[in-house]
C-alpha cells in the first residue's frame, strides 16, 4: 500500500480561500514543534509526545518529499503563517490509516479545516487502497468528536486510561480516549462474525454498535 504521489494527495485537500498545504520538509520542523505545545498543551505527554522531537521526524516521518516511511505529516498555512499539522500512518500489512494527529492554530480553528483535511486524506486513503481507518480522540473537547462523527466515522468505544496528559499545571493523568473508525472495504470482502462464537456480553456488544 504505498502514498499516493505528493501533488495528488495534496489536491484532494479543499481549503478556503487564503489557506493552503504542503508535504512536511525538514525547514519545517522547527517550526512544527514549537507551535504544537501552544495549539495542543496536552502534547507534551503521552504517544503523540513523540511530534516534539526532532529525531523521530528524520527517522520515522517522510520528509522534503519522500514517500518512503509509514507516517507523513501535513503542514497547513495562512499566506506565510504555519498554522496547522495532519499526521497520519499507513499500516501496510492490513491496509489501515491511523489519523494520529491534527491541531489547528487557535485563531484559525473556525475554519472548518480539521473537517477539510479529515475528508481529503480520507479520499487519499480511499484512492491508495486503504481498507479501514481509525483516530482516538480525546474526550476534552468535542470538536474532533464532532468532526468525525459528521463525516459518518462509528464511535466503537473507548480505551480506559490509554494516554497520558497534562491536565493541570504540572499534574499528568492516564486519560479515556473514544475511538472512531470507518471501514472504507466492501461489503463482500468482510466477513462478519457468527454469533455462536460470541459470549453474550460480547453479541450484545456487537448488536449495540452494528445494529445495521
């Protein structure tokens, strides 16, 4: 399951007038991490920490237009301002997309661009083979929430104390997330379960959150 190349994927992307994207390049980054911890306070711990430091970008995230790793990130601008990051990563062995990371600078989040970049590397997604995608969402605020759930992504659950935040000036605490997913396979190529292979609160499970 490769990216699609640059020009293409960034095409999808529909913003408003004034606003545009680009593929991470090294000349970003510092750039990228000093504006996260002033758009995302609560990114100085836990499993999106690692977008504070610089060497997990040079090892981990395709840089300056390579395609050649398993994260890419997205760098949003006003005129000549940074003023947001998507970031998601590919799982090729099963054809997944996790959205990790997407923030948006204070004074431009009534833009509607989370919910424009969430359809346009959707569509991405769709055209490079994806067969299912996922974010977990924190429950402190509801615009990802709502976001997500206009764009006809299930809510599945949520992960008891998965992550790790700065709740509080110099307070860290485990933190519930929701999980949200949209399976962009075709019917026929999923199986699904049989309920004789169900325990009850298992099939009830199953009933409540498929009830189509």
């Amino acid at each position: 399951m490769n990216w699609l190349p640059w020009n293409e994927a960034l095409g999808l992307i529909d913003l408003p007038a004034g606003y545009s994207v680009q593929a991470l390049r090294s000349d970003h980054l510092a750039g990228v991490t000093a504006a996260l911890p002033e758009w995302y306070p609560d990114i100085t711990f836990g499993v999106n920490s690692v977008f504070l430091r610089e060497d997990f970008y040079r090892e981990r995230v395709c840089l300056d237009g390579a395609l050649d790793k398993d994260v890419i990130m997205l760098t949003l601008w006003h005129g000549d301002e940074l003023v947001g990051v998507w970031s998601g990563e590919r799982e090729v062995d099963s054809l997944v997309l996790w959205g990790r990371i997407v923030a948006v600078a204070p004074p431009h989040a009534g833009q509607g661009l989370t919910r424009r970049i969430t359809e346009g590397m959707e569509e991405c997604g769709r055209r490079m083979g994806v067969a299912f995608i996922y974010a977990m969402v924190t429950l402190r605020h509801r615009v990802t929430q709502q976001v997500l759930e206009s764009a006809g992504y299930r809510l599945l659950g949520m992960f008891p104390g998965f992550d790790r935040e700065l709740v509080a000036p110099g307070v860290v605490k485990r933190v519930y997330q929701a999980v949200y997913a949209k399976l962009l396979a075709p019917e026929d190529k999923v199986l699904r379960p049989n309920p004789q292979n169900m325990t009850p609160t298992t099939s009830a499970l199953y009933a409540l959150l498929f009830p189509d």
